[in-house]
C-alpha cells in the first residue's frame, strides 16, 4: 500500500555549532542516527524555529561581553573566543527553552548553558587540562544518586568550570578530588542535560547521545 504525504514523518532537525576539528568525532555519533538532519550554525544558515533540538559544543572561552561576571585578569581567556558564535548559541539556548526542546551541552556548551541560566564560571582552575586527560577516561566522577547518566570516570579536559550554578541547575556530577561540576541537568523539564566532559570521543558514552537522539526524535512527533 502507497504510503501517503500525511502519513511520512518529518526529519527531525538538529540546531548545532561544530568547530571544523570537531567535525570528525560527531560525525561518527550522527552516522548512527541518519534520521537526523544536523544543521551546523559555523557553516550554514539554521532556520533556529524549524530546529527540533539543540546541541552545544565544545570550544574556546565565552566572550566577556556575554559573562554576567568581571574579568579581572583578561590574560587566562583564549586567544580565539568568538563573539559570533556565542551570540548565536545564546539566542538558540533561549529559543530552544521557549520551546520546551531537548537541549545537549558538551565542555563550553555547559559553560554557555548554566551563563545562560544566570549562573557564572571559574575562570581558570588548575589540574583539569592535562594531556591525558583529554582522549583517555581518567576523571574519576562521583555522582549524585538520580543521575540520569552515571560514569565512573570521564575524559574531562578544561580550564574553566561552573561556579555558581544557573537557574533551576542541578548537579549530577563533580570531580572526586576537587569537586569541580561535570554534569547537571535542568529541573522540571523535559530534557536538558550538560557535561563537562566529551562524550563524542569515545563511545563508552554512546547511552547519552542514544537519550538525546530519542528525545530529539519524540519531539517531532
């Protein structure tokens, strides 16, 4: 039997910023999920009130303009923020919360959520951007018991990290030796989750990304 126009369901579309050398690792992750149309902010126009879910990234520093804190010492920020992109993924992060859509956010697409949220970062630590610690899982994580996604380490690798906390933030997750937050979830909405460290490395993160994707594809229902 024909299927008709009515019956085909739409692809759900994805909202993202990916920096080119990241493309490769979430290129993996989205080939498992073909379903999914991904629109990249870095390389294209995305029509952000089509997107059906929104997914942060990692990258450099957030441009001081969009801190809701001081800079005392401008020196310890990256040398490549880009105020583009943040003001892009500050827009999208209200849009997709307006909207109830699912939302993801990796290493400084947490840092870009809780800012978002009202909250603030540490603006340089020490001890969280060693070389290993970016390709191999040896963060040990503690985890608070209703976590929604438990690991007992993590490959974590940054030099900044939350302060305090965004609106309605709760924590899931810290470092077991410093307590700096990994992870935390938004209260009493559908699905916001963001992490510190970088489950598109590895794909003994592959639950997460399965949690998101299936959100993503029941709000386009």
């Amino acid at each position: 039997m024909a299927i008709g126009k009515s019956q085909i369901r739409p692809m759900p579309n994805l909202a993202t910023w990916i920096r080119q050398k990241d493309a490769k690792s979430f290129r993996t992750i989205f080939a498992k999920h073909p379903e999914i149309k991904v629109w990249n902010a870095r390389t294209r126009n995305v029509p952000i009130d089509e997107m059906d879910g929104l997914l942060l990234s990692g990258g450099s520093d957030i441009s001081p303009e969009f801190l809701r804190q001081d800079v005392p010492d401008p020196s310890v920020l990256d040398k490549q923020i880009d105020p583009d992109r943040d003001r892009w993924e500050f827009q999208a992060v209200q849009n997709a919360l307006s909207r109830g859509l699912p939302i993801l956010a990796i290493c400084k697409g947490l840092q870009v959520f809780n800012v978002a949220l009202g909250g603030t970062l540490k603006l340089d630590i020490k001890g969280h951007n060693l070389p290993e610690q970016k390709q191999r899982d040896v963060q040990p994580l503690r985890s608070a018991r209703g976590a929604s996604h438990r690991f007992p380490k993590v490959n974590s690798a940054h030099h900044q990290a939350i302060d305090q906390l965004g609106d309605d933030l709760e924590v899931e997750a810290w470092a077991a030796h410093d307590g700096i937050i990994e992870q935390v979830r938004l209260r009493k909405y559908p699905f916001a989750l963001a992490v510190q460290y970088h489950p598109e490395r590895s794909r003994f993160y592959d639950s997460l990304f399965d949690d998101f994707f299936a959100r993503l594809k029941s709000s386009k229902c």
